[in-house]
C-alpha cells in the first residue's frame, strides 16, 4: 500500500471511516436529500482525495453542506518536496 492512489487503499479507508456514521443512518430519513443552506458544514483539505472520501461520507450522513479548502498555490505532486 505505498502508493497514494492506491484504489484497495482508498477503499479501506472509506470502509473504516464510515464504520461510525452507520449509527447516524437511523437518525436520517431514506426520503430527505442533503440540504442545501444546512446548518451543518463539513470544511476539509485534501492533498491525495483520501480526506475528500472521508469528508463525502460524513457529509451525506450528516446531511451536510460540503467546502473543499483549496491551497493559493498547488502543492508539488512529490510528497517529500511538500514536506520541506
């Protein structure tokens, strides 16, 4: 699993991170889609697409407004020259 883009990867780690919001599907009727102007926001950053699943996932749980924060300037694709 060294590689960031990994498909198995992202997998289990929306599998994981989903595990909690399964107690929150009985608080949420099947019939109401997300609303748009909730009162509940999910604001996250992601630099690989692994928080944006986690942060999808919360999101339609929660019925959720969702904002990408995204940086000024992009990061580099190497993670070591993002790093120093």
């Amino acid at each position: 699993m060294s590689n960031d883009h990994d498909p198995l990867r992202r997998t289990v780690i929306a599998a994981l991170a989903s595990a909690p919001l399964l107690s929150l599907a009985d608080t949420q009727t099947t019939s109401e889609a997300p609303r748009s102007g909730s009162r509940i926001l999910v604001a996250y950053f992601s630099r690989s697409g692994n928080t944006h699943v986690v942060a999808g996932l919360i999101q339609r749980g929660l019925g959720a407004d969702l904002f990408e924060i995204r940086p000024a300037h992009a990061y580099p694709e190497d993670y070591l020259q993002t790093v120093e």
